[in-house]
C-alpha cells in the first residue's frame, strides 16, 4: 500500500466515524471539513459548516466570554487543549460535549490549524449528574439521621421521668436515659446491652424485672404501679409505667419502662389530705374525717354490735373565751384536744366540728351503758380545771348521746339525733348528758319551724307590743304600763310570748326581737304622760351579750325618752348565771338612770341575798301568790315577807296578776305600792295615731 493510498484509506476512516465528531478548523476557526461522526453530533451536514466559524456550535453566553478563540489559543500554546462543556446542535438544543483540540503546525512550524474531536457525553454526564445528587442527598440524609438521633437522644434525656427500654427476647437494657444514671447511679452507656442484674441495684432490678414480665404476659397494654425503692437520692416512691412494642420486624419486641419519682407529689397530697381531714386549731380529725369514721363505723357493725355518736359541746366556753380571750379560748381547745382521747379506746375517734363542739364516734357497742360510762368518763374528764398562764379554768361539758340500733340509722341521722340529745342535755342544766329519744325528733322539728317562723316574723313585722297599765295605791291612777309582745301570725293566729320567746332565747334571736321591743316601747311611750314609765322585759340570754347596754342607750337616744322613765325587768336567773358580768351590764344600765325591777320574785330560789346585791328599784311579786293571797297562807307569808324586806329596803312592790277586787283590798292591806292585772286593765295595743291611754 502507497502513503498515498494510506491517506486516503485515513480519510474514508475519519470521515465514515459515526461516535466521534472529527473536524478541521483553519488558524481562524473556519470548520474546513466534516466527518460523519460530526454530522451526527451536531446536526449540521459538511456542505452547510464547512466555511463557517466554529463559534456557531458554543452557546451565546461562551460566545460573548470569548470561549472558543480562548480553546484555539490554547490548544496554540500547548499543542493540545481538552475540555469539557454544553455546545449547541444545529436544532438549537444542546448536548454535553467532551473536545480535544490540536494544534496542527507545518514542517516549518507554522500553524496550519487545529483538528477537533468532539464526542456527545450528554448521557455520561446526566448519569454522573444523578449520581452525584444521588450522593449529595444520601449524604445530606445522613446527615439529618444523625442529628435527628442525637436529637431525639436529647429529647429522652431531657425527659424528667426514668426512661428503660428492654429487649424482651434477649432481656438486655437497649436504651437508659440521664435520670435513670441519676437515680441508680450507673452509668448509662454502661447499661446497654446488659440485663437488669448486671448494672441495677437488687430491689430496683426485682421491681422493673416483675413489671416487665407482667407486662410481657399480658396483652401489653399499658400498666401502672407505684413502689417505694432505695435509690441514690434516698429511699424514693417511683410510679412506673410499663408498654410493650415492636419496632418495624414485628418479631421484634422491646418493654418500654417510665418512672417517675413521685416522692414530693405524694407528700404534698399526703398533706393536703391531711389538712382536708384534720382541724387546724387542735390537729384533731375533722368534720369530713368524722363523717368517713361514722360511716365506717356503721359499714362495720355487725352482730347485735352498734356505734355509738356522742356529741359535745362545751357550756362556757363563750365567756371563757370573752372574758380571758380568744388565745386562751384556744389553747384551753388544744389541751382539751390532747386530754380526752385518754379516756377513749383506740378505734374510736373524737373530732371538732367547729367552735367548741366535739364529737365522738364509738363503734363496736355491745351495751348502751358502756357508752354512758365512756361519756361519764368524757364529762370526768373536761371537769378536771385546765391551768392555762396561772388561770386555773373551770370547764364543764353537755353530751348527747345516739346509739345507731338498726340498721337503716344512717350517719346523718345519728348525728341528727345526737345533737338532739345535746340539746336536751343543755336544757336539763349543763355539765351531764343526755340519750337522744325518738319525742326529741318532734319538738326539734317544731322548735325549727317556730324559728323559721320567728325570723320570719321580724322581717315582716308580724311582732306587736301591748301595753298593761301599773297602777299606784289609789287603785286609779296609771304610774306606767309594761310593754308585753304579741305575735300575730298570718295563719296560726294570734301567738303569746310563752309560747315564742323561750325559742327566740334559744336561737339567739332574742336580741333582735329586744331591739324592737326596747326602742318600740321607748317610742310609745314618749306620747304618755311624763310622769309615766314604761316597763320592758329582758331575758337572761341577753346578758350573756355585751351589745345590750348600747342597745338600751339607742333606744333612749332614738325615741328621747328620759333614762328614769323606762324600767327593765329582769327575773334572779339573770343574777343566777355568770353573776359577776352579769351583774356589772345591770350596773352600767342603773349608772345610766335607768330602773330595775326584779320581776316573777317569789318563784324560782328567791334567794334574799339578791336582793342585796343588787340595788333594785322595784320587786315584782309573781301572780301565783298573788291569786292565792286569799287561800293560801303560805302565799300570804311570801307576801308579807317581800314587802317587809321592801319596805326596809326602801324599795316598792308591785303585785302582778290582780283580777278580784278582793284580792286587790287584802294586798293593798299588805302594804304592796303597786298593783296590775286583769282587775285593773289588760294588756291592749296601742295603734299608731289612737289617743294615748288616760291615766285613770
Ligand atoms: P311577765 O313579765 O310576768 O308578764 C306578765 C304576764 O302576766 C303577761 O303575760 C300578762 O299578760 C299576764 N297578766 C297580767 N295580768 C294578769 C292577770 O290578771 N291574770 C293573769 N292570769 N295574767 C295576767 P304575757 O303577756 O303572756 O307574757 C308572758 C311572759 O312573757 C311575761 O311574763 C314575760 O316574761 C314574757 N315577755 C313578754 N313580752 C316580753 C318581751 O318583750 N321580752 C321578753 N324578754 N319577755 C317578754
Ligand atoms: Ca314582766
Ligand atoms: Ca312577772
């Protein structure tokens, strides 16, 4: 074969390559010829590139940079330029192109142009480009994975409670979190892949041991329990919460262990029910507990075996607590608190209801006189005196009694009827007690009624006062009148005050039934005569209120009745109870101008002394004797005797409940001053704008 022959052959070669685009460029880029490999590249055939610039195959933008001359120029210098980039096919669209260019230089060394091979790498290329996003995405997911792990490690170790995962087929610790290290002091990388045994302290192992293989054996659902562990912050109750689960291999299962320590949140429940159940003041059980022990108590009987309620209640503790204070009214309820449990058995319970009430539970009673002994033993010991800061207090307490028989008696009932018997127990004189009985029931109820009733009254003004005139010895002439109440009820009908003030007494509802009788009569009386007084009554109860002297003043100021024309009776009960306070309100009244009669003498002790201890300005003699001044010698002698000490006393008389004329002439002839009764006019209202009442 010739060279020339071989150049020929070389050309066909070069020209019949279909894969490479293999081209000639002149010195200034001008495409001289065009293989096959090139057509098929670039889209163009050799009679349309051959004679153009090679510029026209590089995109705008590399164009406008100087692109191709800068390759030439390379290729120039260095012989051999390579490179790859996007280049643009004849159809505008464009392919990734690998290029090598030569310089091609005559025997002199002159530049006679470049070849260029050109070869379509736009399928490498994308794959590589996949590739490397493929790479690029696995990285950055990598990358996340193990900041999310990290995360979620900081999560678990910021939860406060005990986190424990445990590989239920292999029973090795997976995962521990910071506080279970805390609270056993084991490392937590340590415990993975260990069991329970080898890294947890026994009793914390033999708890989560049993919780987890409780939980195994169940349906895995979740489950709680509490248990108090030794732990490195002390002895620690942990309530644990256990879950079995699966993580994607549902062959997989793993116990998920939560404890929390909740030491702190038992003891503060701890105390809030403590608090919720026990009286502040003395430390004693409460209401609430007493109810719940009642309950129990009555839950609990059984065979002929009955529970007993007791209830207590102090009988001077209000005027301990006036008259020394409230301090030592409550220190005198503290050591009340601790003395009397001594005296009662273990399973019975004593609370405080409030104030100075008490109450005792007794379950298990075999005899209705064991609970008398035991509330004997209760009055025993309250009447033994307290010494509180050098006062030696007397005390002395009432009882009322309830024992539960059958056994529909429920707890309120009981305490019903025990406060029932207490009431009773007051009523017989204080420092005893009383059984409750079932007649109690109706007059409680009657008595409640009455009080509704009563407050009602107020309100609406049902409350009326008559007025009874007082005559002097002429038998005619009115010195004054006492005010006497009257109820008119809407539908019982006109009501007397035996029947409404020993209630009004009982409930403290005295006082606001005194105000209106004390400012009502004061006014009334401010249309009689001036020389006429106007008598009011006042009950014992009310002494116990230190409110009574301020009310007498308003009344007086309010109405501008004279001090000297009113005069309040009182009965020697007044003088009987609590005499010293008592007997200073009646000085503090008398130091006012104000006079006092001493009302009903002759019945109860009449005792003379009181006479003496007080300076009375008038004694009233009860109408029993009254009536019987005719009759009864016995009466005529009290008679004689009170105006005797009368009229060495200097004080007048008056005869209550005169009605005979008779009756009038013999006490008369007994020297009594004053008279009143039916005899000499009854009581009558006097309506607002009548005329005053005449004195004769
Ligand atoms: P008291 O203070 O002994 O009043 C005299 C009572 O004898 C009055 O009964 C009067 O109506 C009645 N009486 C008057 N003359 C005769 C008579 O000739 N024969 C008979 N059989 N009775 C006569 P009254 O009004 O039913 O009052 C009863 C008691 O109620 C009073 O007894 C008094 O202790 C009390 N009371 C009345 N009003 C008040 C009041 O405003 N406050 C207080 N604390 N007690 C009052
Ligand atoms: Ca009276
Ligand atoms: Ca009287």
């Amino acid at each position: 074969m010739t060279i020339a022959n071989s150049d020929v052959m070389y050309r066909h070669l070069v020209q019949g390559v279909e894969d490479y685009a293999i081209y000639m460029l002149s010195p200034d880029g001008t495409v001289a010829n065009w293989n096959a490999g090139a057509e098929r590249t670039k889209g163009y055939a050799a009679d349309e590139i051959v004679g153009q610039n090679f510029s026209c195959f590089y995109t705008p933008e590399d164009r406008a940079s100087g692109l191709p001359q800068a390759g030439l120029a390379r290729a120039r210098d260095r012989g051999k330029f390579a490179a790859e980039g996007w280049r643009v096919r004849k159809d505008g669209t464009l392919f990734w192109a690998s290029v090598v260019i030569d310089a091609i230089h005559g025997d002199s060394g002159e530049l006679l142009g470049y070849a260029k091979i050109t070869r379509d790498e736009t399928e490498r290329r994308m794959q590589e480009q996949q590739l490397l996003r493929a790479k690029e995405m696995t990285e950055r997911y990598n990358a996340e994975l193990g900041s999310l792990s990290s995360f979620l490690d900081a999560v678990i170790s910021q939860i406060p409670s005990c986190v424990l995962v445990m590989d239920a087929v292999s029973r090795r610790i997976v995962l521990a979190n910071r506080q279970v290290q805390a609270m056993f002091g084991v490392d937590r990388a340590d415990m993975r892949g260990r069991t329970m045994q080898e890294c947890l302290p026994e009793q914390a192992c033999a708890f989560f041991e049993r919780l987890c293989n409780d939980a195994l054996r169940s349906d895995g659902a979740m489950r709680e329990e509490e248990e108090e562990l030794s732990t490195t912050l002390g002895p620690r109750s942990l309530r644990t919460k256990t879950l079995v689960f699966h993580n994607s291999d549902p062959r997989s299962r793993y116990v998920l262990l939560i404890a929390d320590d909740v030491t702190d949140e038992n003891a503060a429940h701890a105390q809030v029910r403590y608090m919720a159940h026990h009286d502040t003041l003395t430390g004693m059980p409460n209401r609430r507990l007493f109810r719940e022990q009642m309950l129990k108590a009555l839950n609990a009987a059984s065979d002929g075996r009955g529970t007993a309620v007791l209830c207590l209640d102090l009988d001077n503790f209000k005027s301990v607590n006036d008259t020394l204070g409230h301090q030592f009214g409550d220190e005198l309820l503290r050591l009340l608190a601790k003395r009397l449990p001594k005296v009662l058995r273990e399973q019975d319970t004593l609370a405080r209801l409030g104030g100075d009430e008490f109450a005792v539970v007794l379950p298990n009673i075999e005899q209705t006189e064991d609970v008398r002994r035991m509330a004997q033993r209760l009055v025993d010991a309250v009447r033994a005196p307290f010494e509180i800061d050098g006062h030696t207090v007397p005390v002395t307490v009432s009882i009322g009694i309830a024992v539960a028989d059958t056994p529909e008696c429920t707890a309120d009932h009981l305490l019903r009827y025990a406060d029932m018997a207490l009431y009773e127990a007051k009523r017989n004189g204080r420092n005893g007690m009383a059984f409750f009985k079932p007649e109690m029931e109706t007059t409680a109820l009657k008595r409640h009624e009455m009080e509704m009733d009563l407050r009602q009254a107020i309100i609406s003004q049902q409350l009326r006062l008559h007025y009874q005139p007082i005559k002097d010895a002429s038998h005619v002439r009115t010195v004054g009148r006492e005010a006497l109440m009257r109820w008119q009820h809407p539908t019982k009908g006109l009501i007397m005050p035996n029947d409404f003030i020993p209630v009004a007494e009982e409930t403290g509802l005295i006082h606001e039934l005194s105000a209106f009788t004390l400012h009502e009569a004061c006014r009334e009386a401010m249309r009689w005569e001036p020389h006429e007084t106007v008598a009011v009554n006042l009950s014992a109860s009310q002494f116990a209120n230190s409110a009574l002297v301020s009310l007498v003043e308003s009344a007086l100021t309010t109405s501008g009745l004279p001090a000297d024309r009113l005069e309040l009776e009182i009965t020697e009960s007044v003088l009987l109870a609590n005499s010293a306070a008592n007997l200073s309100t009646l000085t503090r009244l008398k130091d006012m101008g104000v006079k006092v009669a001493l009302d009903d003498f002759g019945t109860g002790y009449s005792s003379l002394s009181y006479l003496r201890s007080f300076e009375f300005d008038k004694i009233k003699i009860d109408k029993s004797f009254t009536q019987d001044v005719e009759s009864s010698r016995e009466a005529l002698a009290i008679i004689r005797a009170i105006n005797g000490i009368g009229r060495s006393l200097d004080i007048p008389t008056t005869a209550e409940g005169v009605e005979t004329p008779a009756q009038l002439r013999r006490l008369t002839e007994e020297g009594c001053t004053h008279f009143q009764g039916y005899l000499l006019g009854r009581p009558v209202s006097h309506e607002p704008g009548a005329t005053p009442p005449t004195s004769t």
